[in-house]
C-alpha cells in the first residue's frame, strides 16, 4: 500500500521542527511515525504531521477497535447502506428509506457540557441530511455520576440544556433516549446522541468525490480557530486539568446556522447540482476531503486561502484541523457552481470553491499555490493501523462478579419504604425533568414522546411508523461484559415490541476505557462479541456506530457502555401499543419469567451502594420467542399497553405502567406466589419480561398465544382504579402505597434534586 | 381560501401549519420573508421556531423582514393574522399585539401538553368552540412569559381580548398550570378589531388523535369559516 511516492514538500516558513517530542503530542507512537515516514518516502512536514495524527486518532481511524468492529453482523436484504458512509441506511416500506446513527461528544462535554453536548447533536444531524434524509427525530444516551455532587448536577443541567437548546432551534423532535446515574461515570460523562432521517429511496446521495476537475466547495459555516485537534483529544484520557486547558478544543454550536444549512443542503441535493456532500465533523476539512477521496478512489486538491476564514492568519495546519461546526463540503458538478451559490445564498449562507477532485490519488494541500502537504490518500484513510490486543479480565471484577448476596435477599425493615426510596432513584424516577426541556412534538409526527419504551414518528402519507430506542446498562456490562451486552440488545429489543415495532437494525456506540490496558480491551472484545450473538439472533444488523475510548479520568475508567440505537418499523400505526395501564379492571400478565437473579441491580445500588453479582443471564432464544409473541399478540388487538422491565425491577415497572404521565394514575392489586425470595421477584432484574395489561375477555387468548411461542405467562393481577392505589403480595410480603405517595417518590425525585435552592447540598 | 404561512430563516412550525392549514380546506402557500406582497391573499399565518436563532430576542430580528411592512398593512386592513409562538413574539415585537413575552420563569424551555380555556368564543379565531372550553395542546417555548404594563393588561381584560389561558384539565387557574409565568395565566390575545390573535401554544400540533390531540382543529375550522362567510 505504500507503493504511492511522495512529492518533496520543502518546510513551510514558521512551522514548528519536527522532534520526537512534538511526534508524541500529536498521538502518534514512534513506530506508527516510521509507519508515515514509509508511506510519504520522507519526513513529513508539520502540516501533514497534523493530518496523518487527526486521520489516525482512534476517533477517525478505529486503530484499536476495526479488528473487532469487522466481527459484527451488517448485513441483510433491508439494509440499503451499512458502515462506512455518513449514517446507515434501511428500507422501512412504501418507498421509504430510513437514515440513522449515533455518536458521541463525551471528552468536549466533560469540559464544557453545554456546548459538547449542543455540538454533538449539530454533528449527527448533520450525518442524517448529508445522506439525503431529512432529520425527523434525536434520541440522547446520557451517563452521569450520581447527583449529589455539585460538580455532577452542573454536568447534568448544561448537558440537557446543551441537547434540548440545539435541536428545539433547528425543529428536531427528541423522542427518546435513556440517562443513567453511576458513580462509575463521575469523571467522565457519556453523552451520545442519535438520529433518525427519512427519505425516499431516490433521494439517497453518498460522500464520495468522483469525477476528476469536479469543483469542491466549502458550504456553511466559515473556519475558525475552534476544535483544533478535537478528534485528537477525543481519543485520549482526560486529566484532572483537561478542564481549563482543553477549553479551546472543545467547539462552538450554532443552531440557528444550522437550521439554514439543513434546509439549503437537502435543496441542493435535490437540485441535482452536486455528486457528494459530506459534513466536516471530526477533524474538519481533513477527514471530509480525505474520505471522500478514498471512497470515490480519487484524488483531492484544496486551496487553503480560498477557504473562508473568520479569523486572519490561520495557517494552513489550523485550517485543515479546525472543528469549526456547520460546515459542509461539497463536490459540485462541473459548471453548476452558481447554482450552488444561488441555493446557499437564498438560506443566507456562503458557498466557496476551495479546489477540486484529482485523478492522482493524492491528499493535496497548497497555500499560495505552493505544496505544503502531498499525501497518497488512500494510505491515508485506509492505512491507519489496526491493533489486536491482549486482553484479560481485571480480578476486582472476577471478585466482585463472585460475592455472594444473599444477605441482601433478606430485607431489613418495611419494603414499602424501600420501593419508595428505589423509585424515588433518579435512575428509576421519572425523567420528565429533562425531556420537557425537549421540543417532543415539532414537525407533527411523533406518536410515542418519550417517557415510554420507545419514541414513534409516523411517516406522513403512509400508515407507517418508525421506532426507535438506546439502551445499555452500563452495571451489567462492567460485571460481565458480554452477557451485558447481550442484554443491552435483548433490552433495545423489547422496548421496540413493547410500541409494536419490529426490530430492524442497530447503530451501536462504543463507549469505552483506555483499550491499551488489557482489562478494557478485554471488555471492548468481549462487549463486541456480544452484540455478535445478539445482533444475529435478532436478525438486527449494525450499519455504522461510533467509537469513544479513553473515557478515563486519572486513570480510572467508566463503565464500558456500548450503547445500542435499534430501530423498528410499524406498519399500521392504529396497533401501537403504549406502556401506562389505560383501564381499571383490565388483568395484568407477566410475559417471561421472574429467576433469582439480584447481581447489578438498581436495589442493591440504593439500599447496598453496591455494584455486585452476575449480571442476569440472557437467553438469545427466549427473548425471540418472547419478541414475537409480543408483536402477535399486538397485530391480533389483544394488548392495551405493553412495557419492559429494567432498572428497578417487577415492581418499578408496575410502578410506570400504573402512573403513566401521572395524569390519570391506576392502581394495581398483584399477587405472586413463587419460589423465590420477595426481594428477588420485587426488585430483581432478570431479562426477557414484559408486563401487559388486558382485557379481562383477552387475558385467555395472550395466555395461549404465549403459550404457542413457549413463553412463560401468568396473570398476576389487576389494574385498579386509582383511588385503590398500589398494591403488591408476594410470599406473604406486602408493598403497599397511595398514588399521590408514589406519583410524588417518582414524579418528584429529579426535580426536588436539581430544583433545590443553590447552595443546599454539597 | 388562500392562506399565506411565512417562513423566516430559522422558522421550524412552518411546515406544521401548512399541513394544519390544508387539513380544514385551506389552500396554504409558503412565502419566504424576503418575498413582497400579500394581494390575493384571505389570511396570514407566523410560524413558531426560532427566527434568526433568537439571537438578541425572539422575534426582534424578524419583524424588520421585508414581508413584515406587509404583514402590517395586510393585518391594518383588517386582514386575519394568526401567529403561534415565535409568531406571537414576531407579533408583539412588530408592535401588532401589545406586550412582550419574557423568558418562562423557571428560566427553561417547557415542551409538554396544557390545558387552555377559551375565554371568548365570538372571536375570527374561535367561532367553532364553545366559551369555557377546555383544550389540550402542547407547548414548546423558552420564552413565552406574557408580560405587559398594568394599563395594558387592564385594557386586555376588560376589552375581552384574552382568549386563551392556562388552566388546570378541571379549568381552574393556577400557579402549577401556569407553564411559564405569565400574568394573569394568559396564553393568547388579539389586537383591539380581533382580527390579529397571537398565543404561544401549538393549536397546528393538535390535529389528529395519533399524536395526541385534536383540540386544535377547531381554531383552523373556525378561521376558514369566517374567510368563507365574510
């Protein structure tokens, strides 16, 4: 691969010598320096020093994570495009095309939360419309220490204001999206967002440079000083004085800006005056002109003074590496220049031609019109090295997986008390705190707004809708990283069903450690593997994702969180199904079983401060069948509401499905008489469980039909009126509360927390 | 019946009322803010978003648009001016609608569904409801705390120009059904003639049972109504 030979590039006037040292700071190991050295036949000069260490930062070159990546399931006959592009691609019917992804903006939001997390947004945005596809939903995966610090609640509040301000000013409805709080995410922040795009199927357009002399332009946005080296920072650890120091790293979003340029980019691509678009996200014009030379298997020739500028003097290396946000670069056909103005100019943008496609193969940098970088592309985005590394599990987690619980099976005092506290956790409690800071209906499509187990945006003019959820339990992935991930799927999954989706795809986000210590590569190959088996098994391939590491503050990492973004399609959107009980009297039955598992659960975190156990176990086959009798049940009408159980267990998700939005709460009287301990059956978060509720006329049939598919089912009892409250037996246990005592535990948490006067708390 | 939906740069509802507007028979035309002229047309629609980003204040930029002149002599003539949210905020900063609308006193954006009452139902824009009436619609705003000299807010009340305000889903006023801190719960007035109405609620988000309510259809009937009658 290193047959391209390399023009000499004298030094440009100013710039730094090249020394081991200056090696080092740009992310670069020596071998992977001799690695350039090879590939350009000589030194390279500063400029292109800055390029080769953007394009082969993990952020944009996957050299620790490709290997495994390449393990993934991508394919299937709905899958229109898979990894590599700007966002993956599916068919959802009558024409249809759905553009999705996630990525993540964790380093800049642990530095500047209001602005990492606005900008992260900004980005996948424009991943969606780079494709063709207009943006119609935002999910967010949020994971934040625990809120009784002030250091975390300041995180929290700029993180929710940074998505919610981005995307209520551009018009994006948030559907979705889940938020967990850890101590093991205290450092560092996860904040990944996602998004969602329809097109028709013509309309799909590709980030490819083709067609030798075709101009490329500079859309949107001018080039500033900010972000330099972004997709550099974003791929180490973080010290404890990144704060102050990294500040310049860290981008400026624009919304407003970017409003302008969605609407001006999806006019262009309809104007048929383009052959490729492409955003300039991570390492700015670098990556964008880059890519799309190695995809289009071309060359590229910019001109850096033709780039529009906001500040003078910005040198060719600060130009390249800029992260200047709502920029755009554009691979124009020939002659169709103006046209290209014209458009950008009606949105009140600029459009400049910054150079042009090349048949040579070369990443070709002039300033002046003098070479200051020359650089054989294809090495260039392709030729990043791979690691494969060791990888062992660290013995704390061995131990900790090992401890025996049972002490915490037997619970000490009133268990009404202690289900109060477990839904009164802001891991459990309701998140409208956060999600009313979110424009939820804009664009007048979304059928399921968030707060229940899947966000739905009907397609307009079809009787079709799109689902689509992120999940992962961070605890479980720690504890065990496969089984976690499984169980990370299976969840994603469920909560489809549960709107009567079917699960179609994935985009995943790999939110890691530090991948050159062997107990986190452990984790990223175990995790990967993982989402194999379960991707396969649930027929949901993957078509693209992201790839954050080096979420470590001082040497301790975070949880690994491999986010899943699946998506669904609903093909008749009069069979969604919601998860708050709607009728007193309807019967409740439990889909799945209760097993005796307690390991990683939010119970033992709130009454232990304990992240201990096997994580529960996860049975790819039960959890199918269990999928399917779901979506039977929900095509043959028999269902009125469905909903999955997680963090809090049996008896938080009771919780839910009776409160609703705490408008009209029902109540519940549940019996359950098993073999296992209350504890267990109340708080317990075993895998592969749905609640559903009933009409009482029905209850037979589900029971059957669940039956057919080999799910275990049983009537535990019934929705009541709300004045009834809330009533559990099990075992001889009892848990039993009024609906304002519960509506208040779990309505209430997040705002008596982050509402309190300042000053109170620490 | 010819509507007009404005579109500004940053606009995002323009689409939404559109549909609304087609939904009850009306034949909506988008108009970008630099077009001129509003001959032919029956009725003009604001758009909610975020017109030149907010940026200095909601609608402040927006009201020196070209079409504005026109949006001002179209409403002057007794023209029908209807104006959701930004448009609200276009509205009272292009001095139509009297008034301001200040950030919501939890200083947050607030996007869930309220309850409305119509406190006037003989006015262009509510003619299809029945006085008293409580609707659901949603909310999406940052800045929607209707604030206004005494003078002002008196002049309001006793001229009857309230015609929405937030209550609770039994019609009663209060602290906890206030979304956003306006006086005296007001969620939409008209001009003095009651031909220009602005309010901060979302009435094109509340078409269709799918997404959660249809409490909105009848202020679109009842503005297509009066256009045909007139």
């Amino acid at each position: 691969m290193t047959n391209a030979t390399s023009t000499p590039v004298p030094p440009r006037e100013g710039d730094p010598e090249i020394t081991a040292e200056v090696v080092a700071d740009h992310g670069l190991s020596p071998e992977e320096y001799e690695r350039v050295q090879r590939i350009m036949g000589r030194d390279p000069t500063f400029t292109e020093l800055g390029v080769f260490s953007a394009m082969w930062s993990e952020h944009c070159g996957y050299k620790n994570s490709k290997r495994l990546l390449q393990l993934l399931p991508t394919k299937a006959p709905w899958v229109i495009q898979g990894p590599g592009e700007n966002a993956g691609v599916i068919d959802v019917g009558d024409g249809y095309a759905l553009a999705f992804k996630i990525e993540s903006h964790n380093h800049p939001s642990a530095v500047e939360p209001y602005q990492g997390a606005a900008t992260g947004v900004g980005g996948i945005l424009r991943d969606i419309f780079t494709m063709g596809a207009r943006p119609v939903a935002v999910l967010d995966s949020l994971r934040f220490g625990d809120l009784d610090t002030g250091r975390v609640r300041y995180l929290f509040s700029g993180v929710v204001s940074g998505v919610g301000d981005y995307g209520n000013c551009v018009g994006i409805p948030n559907v979705g999206g889940e938020v967990q709080f850890d101590r093991g995410y205290e450092g560092n922040p996860i904040v990944n967002a996602m998004c969602l795009g329809l097109m028709k199927h013509e309309e799909l357009i590709t980030a490819a440079a083709t067609g030798a002399g075709s101009p490329l332009m500079a859309v949107g946005a001018r080039t500033g000083r900010d972000g330099i080296h972004g997709a550099t920072f974003a791929s180490e650890e973080l010290s404890e004085d990144a704060d102050e120091s990294s500040r310049p790293q860290v981008q400026v979003g624009d919304p407003f800006t970017e409003k302008l340029l969605l609407e001006a980019s999806l006019e262009l691509i309809a104007s048929g005056a383009i052959s490729g678009i492409q955003d300039m996200g991570a390492a700015g014009i670098t990556s964008s002109a880059s890519e799309m030379a190695g995809r289009g298997g071309s060359g590229v020739e910019l001109e850096m003074t033709d780039v529009p500028v906001r500040e003078e003097g910005m040198t060719p290396y600060e130009i390249l590496l800029s992260e200047s946000q709502e920029r755009m670069l554009v691979v124009a056909h020939p002659g169709r220049e103006d046209e290209v103005r014209d458009i950008l100019e009606k949105w009140e943008l600029e459009a400049a031609v910054i150079g042009q496609v090349t048949d040579d193969g070369k990443f070709r940098i002039l300033e002046h019109g003098k070479v200051v970088a020359d650089i054989p592309a294809l090495p260039l985005t392709e030729g990043c090295p791979t690691y494969e590394r060791e990888g062992k599990e660290a013995e704390e987690i061995t131990a900790l997986r090992e401890m025996d619980l049972t002490e915490h099976m037997i619970p000490e005092g009133d268990l009404t008390k202690t289900f109060l506290l477990l839904i009164g956790s802001p891991n459990v409690a309701s998140k409208q705190w956060i999600y009313h800071q979110y424009d939820t209906t804009v664009r007048t499509a979304t059928a399921v707004r968030p707060g229940g187990d899947s966000g739905v945006i009907r397609i307009r003019g079809t009787n079709r809708a799109v689902a689509a959820t992120t999940d992962c339990n961070g605890r479980f992935v720690y504890l065990e990283p496969r089984t976690g991930t499984l169980a990370a799927v299976a969840e994603a999954a469920r909560n489809l069903v549960c709107v009567g989706a079917l699960p179609t795809a994935i985009t995943n986000n790999l939110n890691f450690g530090n991948p050159l210590k062997a107990h986190i590569y452990y984790q990223l190959r175990e995790s990967v593997l993982g989402m194999r088996d379960a991707c396969s098994a649930f027929e949901t391939p993957v078509t693209g994702g992201n790839v954050s590491l080096f979420n470590e503050t001082d040497g301790k990492a975070i949880y690994p969180t491999p986010v899943i973004g699946m998506v669904g399609v609903i093909d008749d959107v009069s069979k969604i199904t919601r998860h708050a009980f709607v009728n007193a009297g309807d019967d409740i039955v439990l889909l799945g079983a209760n097993s005796g598992e307690l390991g990683g659960s939010e119970y033992l975190y709130v009454t232990a401060d304990l992240v201990a156990g096997e994580p529960p176990s996860v049975d790819l086959d039960g959890e199918r069948a269990l999928q399917q009798a779901v979506l039977k049940m929900n095509h043959e009408d028999v269902l009125n509401s469905a909903h999955d159980c997680s963090e809090g267990g049996l008896a938080a998700a009771l919780a839910q499905c009776a409160l609703g939005n705490g408008e009209a709460p029902l109540g519940i009287d549940v019996a359950i008489d098993e073999d296992l301990r209350p504890v267990v059956s109340l708080f317990g978060e075993s895998q592969g469980r749905i609640l559903v509720s009933v009409s009482p006329e029905n209850t037979e049939q589900v029971l059957a039909l669940a039956g057919h598919y080999d799910v275990p089912a049983q009537k535990i009892g019934t929705v009541t009126a709300g004045d009834d409250g809330f009533s559990m037996n099990v075992r001889g246990a009892s848990l039993s509360a009024t609906m304002p005592e519960l509506a208040d535990a779990y309505f209430g948490a997040i705002p008596r927390i982050m509402d309190a006067p300042a000053g109170s708390g620490a | 019946m010819k509507v007009a939906v404005i579109t500004f740069p940053g606009s995002n509802c323009d689409y939404d009322l559109y549909k609304a507007a087609q939904q009850v028979g009306g034949d909506a035309t988008f108009m970008w803010h630099r077009e001129r002229g509003l001959a032919g047309y029956d009725a003009v629609l604001l758009p909610g978003g975020f017109s030149y980003g907010d940026y200095l204040r909601a609608g402040a930029i927006a009201r020196m648009s070209p079409i504005m002149e026109d949006v001002i002599a179209f409403a002057n003539t007794g023209g029908p001016v209807l104006g959701i949210c930004n448009g609200f905020q276009i509205l009272c900063e292009s001095g139509l609608l009297p008034g301001a609308l200040m950030h919501n006193k939890s200083m947050r954006f607030q996007s869930k569904d309220v309850f409305l009452r119509v406190e006037r139902a003989d006015t262009l824009f509510t003619a299809d409801y029945e006085e008293g009436q409580i609707l659901r619609i949603p909310i999406a705003h940052g800045e929607g705390n209707y604030e206004a000299d005494r003078e002002t807010l008196e002049a309001l009340e006793s001229e009857g120009r309230v015609v929405f305000r937030y209550v609770d889903s039994n019609g009663g006023t209060s602290d906890g059904a206030n979304p956003n801190g306006s006086w005296h719960d007001i969620a939409g007035i008209t001009n003095e003639s009651g031909n220009v109405l602005g309010m901060m609620p979302h009435p094109e988000r509340a078409m269709e049972e799918l997404l959660g309510s249809t409490d909105g259809i009848a202020l679109f009937t009842s503005l297509v109504a009066s256009l045909q009658t007139s």
